[in-house]
C-alpha cells in the first residue's frame, strides 16, 4: 500500500465541493477506471478498508487506483472511505445507520462516498463497494443511481478456517491465500473467523501442511485482527479433568497458547464432538479456564455448547445456568449433535446469555443439515463434502431459526462450501436480502461480468441437480451446458479461477455418475435376464453370463472424455485452492469423506458388489435345487408377494408408507422427524466397497428416541402379515418394533 501523510486540517470547501459536485446524469453508469481512493484517516481497519479496495479491484480490472490523502483529492472521479466521527466538515452524514458497523454508500455526480459509522462500517462499505462493481480487465464501473443505507441485524457472522488435516483445503494454504479469503468473507459481511487450536508448539497433523499449526494460528489471529473482525477459537477439552494433574496440565497448556497469541475475542468449547466431559464437571472447570483467559485477554469472551449432551446432562447444564448466572461465562453455542432444539435451548437458556448458532453448512450428509431426500447415487458417490451451493435451502436453513440467536460462526472444513458461507454472512447481515441478489453478487464479484447471465444460473441448476432422483433429473445435462457455456465465454479470465474450476467440476462430475448410473443399470437388468434363466441352463451358467453383464462395466469406458476432465480439474484445484481430491499422490487427503471425489468417481453405481457376494455364496452351495431357489430370492428380493408391501426406506421415492411427523421446512435438522440416511459403503481405511446391496444403504433414520412409523391402510383384515424389516445404519442402534 502506499504510504502518505495527511494534515490534520484540511477541511476547505474546495475539498468538500469534490464530494458534493459531478457531471454525470443518474441513469449513467459511472466510470472509476481512473479513480482515486481518498483516505483521511491513514491507519488500522480503514487503511486497511483502502488496501483491500485497490488491490482487489486491480486482479480484477488491471487497474491500480491510487490512495491518496483528502488534500490531494479535488478533481476526477474518486471513492472517499469515511468514518462518520472524522467527516470533512460538509459531508452530510445523516441517515448513515447508527448501529455499530452500519454504513451508507453514495453516489454524488462522480464522486463515491462509503461512510461507516465506525471502522467495520468502513470495512463493510468497501467490501459491499465490491460487489456493487462490475469490473473487467480494464473497467470497474458502478450504477450512478446506488444509495444504500444498512446495519447488520446480528452481530455475529462468521466461519470457522481451521488449519488441520481434517480440511480438504486449508490446510493446504499459506498466509497469503488465507488473507485473501478473509477479504472475500468481508466482502459479503463476516466479522468473526474461527481457528482451530493446537495446543502442542510443534503439532503438524497433514501431510500437506508447510507451517506447523501453532505458528500459523497465531499468524491468522494476528490477520484477521488487523482487519477489526473478531479472533475465535474452537478449543475443545479432551483431557480427564477430574484427575487434578490432568487438569492443571490442560489449564497450563491453555494458559502459555493465551500467552503467545496476539488477539483472542471468544473461545468456544464445545460440550462434545469432540469431548464427553459431563457438564457437572466440565462448568466448574471452564470458571477456572475463564481466569487463565482472563489474565492475557480480560475482554474475551468463553462459550460452551452443549453438543452430545444427554438428557440428564442438559439438566445439569441447564440447572447450572439459571441458578449460578456465571458472568465468567459469556453466551452459549449450538451445534450438530445436540439432542434438543434450538428453540428449547433458547428457552432454557437465561436471558442474559446469547445464543451463537454453529451449523454445520460444510456437510451434505450424516449431518446436521443434510440434504433432504438426496439420491442415494449421488450419496454415495459425492459424499459428504462435494462443493455444495445450496441457495435456497441454505437461506431457509438460515432463516427458519435465525430469531431465536444473535448470530452465527459456521463449521467449516473446506473451500467446497465456499457460496454457503456468503449466503450466511449475508442474510445474516439482513434476513430480507434478496438470495438471487447475492447469487448475482457472487458470480458478479468472482466470475466477472461477461458470465454473469451463465454463472448465476449454473448456481441454482447445482443445487437443482440434486431435487430429483438421478435417473430422471433432465437439470443435470442442462446445468453442465451453462458452466461449459461460461467457460468459452469467460476464457482465459476463468481459467485459474479456483471457484469456477471447482464448480465446473460439480456438473462434470453429476454428469458423468448419471450417464454411468443408467449404462450400469442397464447392464444389471441384463444381468437379472441371464439368471432368469437358471432353472433352464444352470445356475453356474446363469451366474456366469450374469457375471459377463455386469462385468461390461470393467470393458467399456463410459464417457471417457467427462472422465479425463474430472481429472484434469482435481489437478487444477489442487494447484489453485489446494483441493485434497483424492487420498493418493498427489493430492494426499485424510479419507475418501474429506471431499476426494476422485476416489469415489469409479465405484460401482448397482448392486454388482452385493450380487457378486451372492454369486459366491451360492456357488458354494452343494445342491442345485438349492442353487437356483437362491438365485430365485435374488431376483424376487423386492417383490412381497401378492397383496403385500414393500419400503426402501431411506429412498425418497420408495417410502410410501413413511410416517412424517414434520416437514423439512418445518425442521430441516430433522431433530423431531424421519430423514433419508446414508451409510458410507467406501472404507475409509482400506479403500474398498462393502458388498451391500444399494437398498441397504440408505434407511429411515429418526434422533434422539423420535419413534419411526410406518402406517398401512386398508390391510385385508382376513388375511395374516408377516413384517420383515432390515435393519441397519450408520449408529447400529438397538430397536423395538411396535405394531
């Protein structure tokens, strides 16, 4: 950034009149190619503010604005960054909000003036100034016409950027990656970032990590306090503090990591997930951990969720806030994993404590917001961290509760939930904000103008692409043809582009596992025609030409072009984000669910790895009779006779008789009702498929003793039922059937 220095009475007329007077007509696009950004107040958050405005509108146009002092702003265009309490003396500052981090963004003739309340209004007016702009190699234009006035709702936003090997990205990142990240967070309003602690000096937990997690954490504090937003710490306990050792030997740890940080706002503890310190234990303690705190950081703040905690245990936790008030405390976090709703830990919850939501917008499944009935295909195969736009249930998500909290801070584990984290910060800044508006903000500020039109909606077709089952959803080809689209038109421009590398590669990738999933299909009727058979040429000789269909699937490359690409894209993001695409060289994730996609792009998409179990057991059997009475149960495995019922629960469109207690829109954490579950058939470890059929792999799945139903009517009353239930998921937990 530039350096200069400004007298500190320079507040003439002829200064103000560069404010007040201009030559452009409303309807105008106003041109800031030339542009000056005028500074009054060259120091922290709004020195900061500037820096962040001219470099980023330069990678974007090739322009470098000058910044220069207000006594060297009296003619051109320029965009004057103000704090409301160091105006020039004739800048009218009425109407910007009076709410901490409000801001108000004019246009006078040609003349653009961000005017914050305080620094982070300053901040967030350049960040939003960003947005507004449609700039190109070249150009930065703004509609002459903008005026906006506007304060945040809630008064904490922000995501969690944890350097650990769990990520799929950031532990792949350096400072410098991570300081622009925190600027595109800025830029759709966050104010908070969350980092993960290590509490060893010397820990360094990923393969692909260059700096140890100690040093670059409090390299990360130090950043995002320089730009004012708020330094938090996910700091959860693992050890046993009832044994006295233990716990001096956490609190010791604690204490010499609050020594060498630079900036600490807030931790957070969670009560579990990770940890299972019971709450009669775990409070008294955190009162000891608020004085080590305390004695370097006398302002922060310490949070506690009450995750995993059980009934009785939230009893306790409940019991302990309404009755000892503990100021040492600050407000409390919830998270995924807790048993009760949000709505009951409000209730619960002594007014004087907030409530900071920490949701889970980073997972698609076996989560707490999972995509509701997702095809089982598509569970498989993308998994829990694909990249996952999701803007219209990311904004009901947000929304359906947001009242009951005074804000949020995300878990996170990687780049792929990239847009989530903006529709969040944003509607948390306004609950009412348009969400095609910020869908065109995003593609506007990321992709560029020239693709807006094609970008946007390959946004929204993303999220489409999961809305219907595999086999008949017709968005997927058309969503792959508006992100192909906007890479002809966006060029070289888009080429290392790291959001659109990874978003093309969504709709390559749906592409390919639907074409893959009908040619596969098709091979296993094939294969169910060659042991239909069997009573006539044999059970060996059904099972082997039934073997022989399935197997076209190992002969016959399906799309082999969509593949390569798939390729070539992990490559790319791997060298633009730090992608983990996969747990091989040389991309070196931690397992298959964080977000290596490519380890999951060949895997069986029928039930080959259960018929081929099947085919062996079989095989094995002595008689021939038994042979092909077995073969028989394969290929009548779903039919339940004449007058009888069959459910694929856990398959959205094989669950007729499914009781719902609630709606997704009702409750989209499914904590009172049934939703689709999926069990990860992948081994993390080993790598290979369990032979299950695909049925199996997805159930019915309700929480916290929520009773799953199933209701039939009209049942012959004359007539004797059997009941056959699989049971099976991902917590293997004891059932009762009541009918």
């Amino acid at each position: 950034m530039r350096a200069f220095n400004i007298p500190i009475e320079l507040k003439t007329w002829a200064l103000v009149l560069g404010f007040l007077l201009g030559t452009l007509s409303p309807s105008e696009a106003l041109d800031l190619a030339s542009a000056k950004i005028v500074l009054n107040e060259n120091s922290g958050v709004p020195a900061k503010a500037a820096e962040m405005l001219e470099e980023e509108i330069e990678k974007r146009t090739g322009i470098a604005l000058p910044i220069v002092p207000l006594s060297d702003s009296q003619e051109g265009p320029a965009i004057h960054l103000i704090r409301v309490d160091q105006a020039p003396e004739g800048v009218d500052t009425t109407g910007v909000p009076e709410s901490p981090e409000g801001y108000s963004i004019r246009v006078n003739g040609d003349q653009v003036q961000l005017l914050g309340r305080d620094d982070r209004g300053v901040l967030f007016a350049a960040g939003r100034l960003l947005r507004l702009l449609s700039m190109s190699e070249g150009k930065a234009e703004l509609d002459s016409d903008v005026d906006i006035s506007t304060a945040p709702k809630y008064p904490i936003r922000g995501h969690q950027l944890g350097y650990r090997n769990t990520a799929n990205t950031y532990d792949a990142w350096d400072l410098e990656t991570f300081e622009q990240y925190i600027r595109d967070l800025i830029a759709f309003g966050a104010n908070s970032v969350e980092l993960i602690t290590a509490l060893d000096p010397e820990e360094k937990d990923g393969p692909v990590m260059t700096e140890n997690q100690w040093e670059m954490n409090l390299k990360l504090a130090e950043l995002a306090h320089s730009y004012g937003l708020d330094v938090w710490f996910w700091m959860p306990l693992s050890g046993d503090v009832t044994d006295p050792e233990e716990s001096k030997k956490e609190l010791e740890e604690r204490d010499r990591f609050f020594k060498a940080c630079p900036a600490i706002d807030h931790i957070m503890v969670p009560g579990g997930d990770p940890g299972r310190t019971t709450p009669a234990v775990l409070m008294p303690w955190l009162e000891k951990m608020a004085e080590v705190l305390h004695k370097h950081f006398p302002e922060a703040g310490l949070w506690v969720s009450n995750q995993k905690f059980k009934p009785d245990e939230n009893d306790v936790f409940f019991d302990y806030l309404q009755e000892h008030r503990p100021t040492w405390l600050r407000g409390v976090a919830y998270g995924p994993g807790t048993l009760i709703t949000l709505e009951e830990t409000r209730r619960r919850t002594p007014d004087q404590f907030p409530l900071r939501r920490y949701p889970d917008i980073t997972h698609c499944v076996r989560c707490q917001y999972p995509v509701p009935k997702w095809d089982g295909v598509f569970a498989q195969t993308l998994d829990r961290e694909p990249p996952n736009p999701r803007p219209r249930d990311t904004a009901h998500i947000h929304n359906v509760w947001a009242e009951l909290s005074d804000g949020f801070v995300s878990y996170s584990d990687g780049a792929h939930d990239d847009f989530n984290k903006m529709v969040w910060s944003a509607l948390a800044w306004d609950p009412e904000a348009d969400v095609k508006e910020i869908v065109e903000d995003y593609c506007r500020l990321f992709f560029g103008p020239s693709t807006l039109a094609e970008t946007s909606q390959g946004i929204w077709g993303l999220e489409k692409n999961w809305d219907a089952p595999i086999s008949e959803n017709r968005h997927i080809a058309e969503t792959l043809n508006l992100w192909r689209s906007a890479e002809k038109r966006g060029g070289e421009a888009l080429k290392e582009n790291w959001r659109f590398q990874m978003y093309l590669f969504r709709a390559v990738f749906d592409a390919y596992i639907q074409i893959r999933h009908e040619k596969e299909m098709e091979y296993q009727r094939q294969a169910y025609s060659e042991l239909a058979k069997a009573s006539e040429i044999g059970a060996a000789q059904a099972i082997s030409a039934a073997r022989e269909a399935l197997a076209q699937a190992d002969q016959v490359r399906i799309r082999p072009d969509l593949r390569l690409r798939l390729e070539q894209l992990g490559v790319d993001l791997r060298a633009s984000i730090g992608y983990q695409m996969s747990v091989r060289e040389p991309y070196r994730a931690r397992n298959p669910e964080r977000g290596a996609l490519l380890d999951k792009a060949d895997r069986p998409l029928n039930d080959r790895p259960w018929l081929e179990d099947r085919f062996d057991r079989i095989l094995a059997m002595e008689r021939e009779e038994e042979r092909v009475v077995a073969i028989d149960q394969v290929l009548n495995w779903d039919d339940p006779g004449p007058g009888g019922f069959y459910d694929d629960l856990g398959n959205a469109t094989l669950q007729p008789h499914l009781v719902r207690q609630t709606t997704w829109e009702e409750d989209p954490m499914f904590i009172t009702g049934p939703q689709e579950a999926h069990y990860r058939s992948l081994n993390n470890e080993t790598l290979e498929i369990d032979p299950l059929k695909f049925s199996w792999l997805d159930q019915a799945q309700t929480l916290y003793g929520v009773p799953l139903k199933v209701a039939y009517k009209d049942l012959d009353p004359s007539a004797e039922y059997r009941v056959r239930v699989t049971y099976f998921g991902r917590y293997h937990s004891p059932m009762r059937l009541v009918a």
